[in-house]
C-alpha cells in the first residue's frame, strides 16, 4: 500500500512537470504574445494630405497645407479680408477656434466644406482648383524657396545653445535663437555695409556674421552672443515648424 502511495505520487509530479515544459503549451503562449505584441505594433495611419489645396467659393480663396497632423489654412475674402491659422485634424475635419470665431474644415470628396460663424466668410462647399505644395505655402508666407539652399540656411549650435537661420531674400535673413535657459529671441536682419546682418529688437542690438560656416552673433544683449557652429542644412518643412 506504501509502495502503491508512492508510484501515484511519482505519477502526479510527473504530470505536473510535462504540464509545465509541454512544447504544445509553450507553442500556444508564444503564439499568444506574438498576437499581441503584433497589435501592439500595428499604428492607425492618420491620411492627412488630401486637404492640401487651394479652394474657391465664388471670390473666397481658401489655401490649405498640411503638416504633423494640422492644417495651415489662409482665408481671403475680395475685400482683403483674411483669416489665418492652424486646425487640428480628427479623421476627415480639421477645427479651430481664434478669438470666439470658429472654423470647420471638412474633407467632401474633393473639396472642402467651410462652417464658420466669421461673418467675413461664407460656409459651404470649396471647390479645389490646384494643389498647395510645401514650397507654394512657404512662397506665400515666408519669401523664395530658392534661398533655402543657400550657404548660411541652417541650424548652428553654441553648446546646447541652438541658432536657426534661413536667408528670405538677397540682402535679409529671419533667425531664432534659443538658449538652453529657455530664452529665445527671433528677427529679420539685413545686411549691412560690413557684411553683418543687423536688426533692432526692440532695446537690443543684434548682429549676425557668418564665415567658413559659423555665426558670430553679438548682441547688447550678452546672453546670446557667442560663435555658433553650423551643425545641418534646413529644408522647407524644417523652416515652416521652426518659424
């Protein structure tokens, strides 16, 4: 009877081991978490680009760019009257509120349909007559894309200290310093007769000079003076977020 006792017990330890190292149940976990894991991976894909373009409602122009998941929209009535901003998108709308007057941009095919109770505009279907690149959204805002490519466009570094320059036209520059002190200044500069881009903001001096590519910025303000080294090129889209 002992012996008996102790071949069922042997018998019942030996079902829990296989229970434990059973390459069935193993398989079956695996296969489980790799389910998981792979819906864990799997993104929503958010499709923005359709609502690049620009529109028209009898003499309303409607321009649209996306970039990182909003709209940059620019509203012009015939009478100059205009309205500009940013729209966060949510499927196939884009909303945005500035000072209690409300804007609704929704996907309707092709076109877009407006709601807003701006008074300057009218709500409605816009019809889309073109697109609106990166480059058409940068001409109409920031100046000839052409000069993006030019020697002194870049982002320059002075320790963690970070310059952002992009030439707007043959003779003027826009930069924006930002310090890691969390100051930050940002202008237009135009070049002078001594090679320096200079511009008043609105006490202090500011004073931009660049050769073999680095900025010497000083300025009556001594916290952002300093030789900053170019660290990379800026492209259109790299301009349009950082300014």
């Amino acid at each position: 009877m002992k012996k008996n006792s102790i071949l069922v017990i042997l018998f019942g330890v030996l079902l829990i081991v296989f229970g434990f190292v059973n390459p069935f149940n193993l398989g079956v976990e695996e296969k489980s978490k790799d389910s998981n894991d792979a819906k864990k991976d799997v993104q929503p894909v958010v499709q923005t680009k359709n609502f690049d373009g620009v529109y028209k409602k009898d003499n309303i122009v409607l321009k649209i760019y996306t970039l990182d998941n909003k709209i940059k929209y620019n509203i012009l009535a015939n009478d100059s009257y205009t309205a500009k901003g940013e729209a966060d998108i949510t499927d196939d709308t884009a909303t945005a509120t500035i000072f209690e007057k409300n804007y609704t941009f929704k996907l309707n095919g092709n076109n877009i349909t407006l709601e807003t109770n701006d008074a300057g505009f009218d709500s409605g279907e816009y019809v889309k007559e073109k697109n609106y690149t990166a480059n058409d959204y940068f001409t109409d805002n920031y100046g000839d894309p052409k000069f993006v490519t030019s020697e002194i466009t870049g982002l320059y570094e002075q320790e963690n200290n970070k310059l952002y320059v992009y030439q707007m036209a043959d003779n003027k520059i826009s930069f924006k310093a930002e310090l890691i002190n969390n100051n930050t200044v940002v202008g237009e500069a135009e070049l002078d007769a001594n090679g320096n881009y200079t511009v008043t903001i609105p006490e202090n001096t500011y004073s931009l000079k660049y050769e073999n590519k680095n900025i010497t910025l000083t300025s009556t303000d001594p916290t952002f003076s300093g030789t900053y080294t170019k660290k990379q090129p800026l492209t259109v889209e790299d301009i349009i977020k950082k300014f």
